[in-house]
C-alpha cells in the first residue's frame, strides 16, 4: 500500500511499543489498582468449584497440564500461560460484576487482568509492569470495538468482549513479552484471524459458554503475543488491508476512534463498575425499581406490574429468558424481591419460588424509540411500576450507579470487593491482596499476587 502518512497500524504499533508505566498520569494509575481489585473480586468469587463452569474449565487446565508458569485462581497448582489465561479469564466474567465500558460494550478488565497476571507470571514482570500492561489492553480493547461499532458487532450475532477483547490481551501480553514493533504488527494480524465469540450462550441456561467467551479472548491474545515473539508471521495489518476486520464486523467503520487522544484518554478510566450480578444493560432497570421502592416505601408483594423501557437496539439481548444473568424479566423479579442480584441469583433459576415467579410474570420489556438513538453511548432506561391498590409510579435512570457520570466511592467499590472475597478466602487474605494491589508500584515480581491468589 502506498501511503504518505502511515497506516492506523503503523501508528498503533508504534504507540504501544514505546508505551510504559512512565506515561500513566497518577490518577489513572489510581484507578486502574481501583479496576485490577474490583476484577480479582469477581474472579475469586467465580473460583468456588460449586459453580460448573469454575470447576469443570479448571479441571479442564489441570488435565491438559502443561509447564506450570502461571497461576490458577482458587485452586492449588499452575499451568501454562494460555491456560491460565483462559481459565481466569472465562472466571472473570462468570459472575457478570466486573467493571465494563458503556459505550464499546465491552467487558475489557475481565480478559485483561488475567492476561496480565498469565504473563506477568511467566517473565517475572514487575507491578509496574502488570498495570501498565492492564490499562494499554484495556485501552485497545475499547478503542476497537468503538472502531467496529458495538451495535454492529451485535447484530452479526458476535460478542464485542470477545473479538474487540482479544485485541486487548494481544497488546497487554505482548507489552510484558517486550515486542518489537514488526512482532507487535504480526501480533495485532494474528490475534484478528482467531477473534471470535458468537452470541450463542445467550441459548444455554447453564452460563457455562456466557464466560467462556472473555476467556477466549486472554487465550487468543497471549497465544498471539507469544506467536508474535517467536516472529511467527502474520497478516501486517489487520484494520486497513484486504480482508480487514471492518468487512467482516463493521456497517460503518470509525477507524479513528483507533488512535484519537492514544496517551491522553484511556479507557480504563472511563468504566463503569457494577453492583449487581448480571448484564450491565439490566442495571439502570434496577436502580430505576429500587429508587421506586425506597421513595414509596414499597414492599415486593405491594407490586403488580413493572415496565421495562430500555433502547429498541439493545432490547434483544435482555428480552429472553434462558439465561438468567441476561433476562430483564427474571432480574427484575429477584432484584424487587431481594433487593440485590448475586451471582447465586443467576446460576440458579429461582423462578420456582411463588413470589419471584408471580413477580416475573408481571414485567414486561419493551424496546422503546424514543430512547434509542442514545445507545450504546447511555442504557438509559424506563421503569413503571403499578402497584397491588392501583398506584403507579415512573422513574428514569440514564446512568447506573458506578458509570462514570454516577460514580461510586472507593469506599464501596472496597466494601464490594470484601463481600465477594472474603467467604471464599477469608478476612486476612482479602486485605493482604488488597494491599498488594494498592502497591502494585513498589512490586519487583507480579508472583506475589499469583501465589495469593491460588489456594
């Protein structure tokens, strides 16, 4: 190809090989420990062999065996990096509480932080390292999926956390390999030939493939990285030649989104972080429902019907019930009921209980017009609710509780992490990693954290 300037490739690449922890504004260093300790909650949560896919993908890694160099999370041994990766990665997003971007729709930290700890692990990287990687993958992630359109990606029936995600972990796992830059172009070529994850798990009620798919993103990233490192060839450039990913994925591709504002605006700190266990779609219905309640005293078994208006674009993926963690209906039902969604919620089908099935019964979802030309940039959201005596009562949420523009104090989000560690690793080993992460800077060997975070 013949250019004046050079390619988006080329200007990515040269960026994230020059990129170090250096280039961190403090602020973002602090909220990227804030990102890292919000994910290893999640993972540590999700590692309970009780849940079928914690144990049955890491049975599946002990089995396979391999060079033990990286950690798994919650269980006694370590495997290879892409492993390792996969494993912790699909854990990552088991639970659906990590923090995600709005408007890429993409569950970034989830794939990333795994990633980074899989490496991180194999070469001994620094804590220093170990975030920068992590805000970079993150960061890419985004950006790509922003290129390609998330809504885009949806209505092809492909998962943006998985195939925007594993442009993320092949920067992140190639920043702690020390690519050069025709290795990190190589990389970039490599992991678009194995970016996948179809919209499939929203068909198995198990939730077992739903996790799988960020799992496969840190699997496909490392392997690209390490492929890339050992200069395994691979398509030069993935976003501009002929079969690039924007014919395959993209109606209107924003191939600038790519590289705007690369060392200004990170993504990392742009996350929303989430209080409840399910698809960040169904969260401002939530907080919606429960700010009817408390404003209006209102008792479950005082409600009759509940009205869910959510963007007509985005309606589809939380207007079925078999999967739990993505049905608006069910969600709603055990949120008015218990006044939180867990992950215990979602891996189990409480739709047997009276209540919550006579509670399921009365919402409805309804793709709403009027509110779409707002997605994916907000989930702005409509709940009505008409009471058991006739009452009805309206409210409006354009960004949950932990986005950005509604943040949530450190103190919650550490309030969060200790409620979803501490009956699985107990009191004193959530604070000794919470003290690792908060000093992450002063860190020689990321395998302190790995060694905490196996049982």
């Amino acid at each position: 190809m013949n250019k004046t300037h050079p390619s988006v490739a080329q200007r990515l690449v040269d960026y994230i090989h020059n990129f170090g922890y250096g280039q961190l504004p403090s602020e973002v260093v602090a909220h990227s420990k804030l990102v890292i300790l919000d994910t290893l909650g999640a993972i540590i949560a999700a590692s309970n062999p009780k849940y079928s896919a914690s144990r049955i993908i890491t049975d599946f890694a002990k089995d396979q065996g391999g060079t033990p160099e990286s950690s798994v999370v919650g269980r006694n041994f370590k495997t290879n990096c892409v492993n390792a990766a996969l494993v912790n990665g699909t854990l990552g997003y088991y639970c659906d509480i990590e923090s995600h971007h709005v408007r890429a729709v993409v569950h970034a930290p989830a794939s990333n932080v795994p990633t980074a700890l899989a490496i991180g692990e194999r070469v001994k990287a620094s804590g220093k390292q170990f975030l920068a990687a992590i805000t970079l993958g993150i960061d890419v992630a985004c950006r790509v999926s922003n290129a390609i359109g998330p809504t885009a990606l949806y209505d092809r029936g492909f998962h943006p956390s998985c195939v925007a995600g594993a442009f993320g972990t092949a920067v992140n796992a190639g920043h702690l390999l020390g690519l050069n830059q025709k290795q990190f172009a190589n990389t970039l070529g490599l992991v678009a030939t194995q970016a996948c994850g179809t919209l499939g798990w929203e068909n198995d009620p198990t939730e077992n493939s739903r996790p799988f798919n960020p799992g496969l993103a840190a699997r496909n990233g490392t392997t690209a990285a390490l492929l890339g490192s050992m200069d395994f060839g691979g398509p030069p450039d993935p976003f501009e030649e002929r079969f690039n990913i924007f014919d395959a994925w993209s109606v209107e591709p924003h191939l600038e989104e790519i590289t705007d504002g690369l060392g200004e605006r990170f993504a990392i700190t742009e996350l929303a972080f989430k209080r409840y266990a399910c698809c960040a779609f169904t969260h401002p219905g939530l907080d919606a429902l429960f700010a009817i309640m408390e404003a209006h005293n209102l008792t479950h078994q005082q409600i009759q019907r509940i009205v869910l208006r959510f963007p007509k674009s985005g309606v589809a993926l939380i207007n079925d019930d078999k999967l739990k963690s993505h049905s608006g209906s069910y969600v709603l039902a055990v949120g008015a009921y218990a006044k939180r969604v867990l992950i215990e919620d979602i891996l189990q089908d409480r739709r047997a209980e009276p209540e919550i099935r006579r509670l399921h019964d009365g919402v409805e979802i309804v793709g709403d017009e009027s509110i779409d030309h707002l997605f994916p940039a907000r989930y702005t959201t409509i709940v009505e609710v008409t009471t058991t005596d006739g009452r009805y009562f309206s409210e409006q949420v354009d960004f949950a509780r932990g986005c950005p523009e509604n943040p949530m104090e450190c103190e919650e989000l550490e309030a969060k992490y200790f409620t979803l560690t501490e009956p699985e690793i107990g009191q004193e080993k959530a604070e000794s990693i919470k003290d690792v992460v908060n000093n992450l800077d002063a860190i020689k060997d990321i395998s302190v954290l790995g060694d905490m975070l196996r049982k």
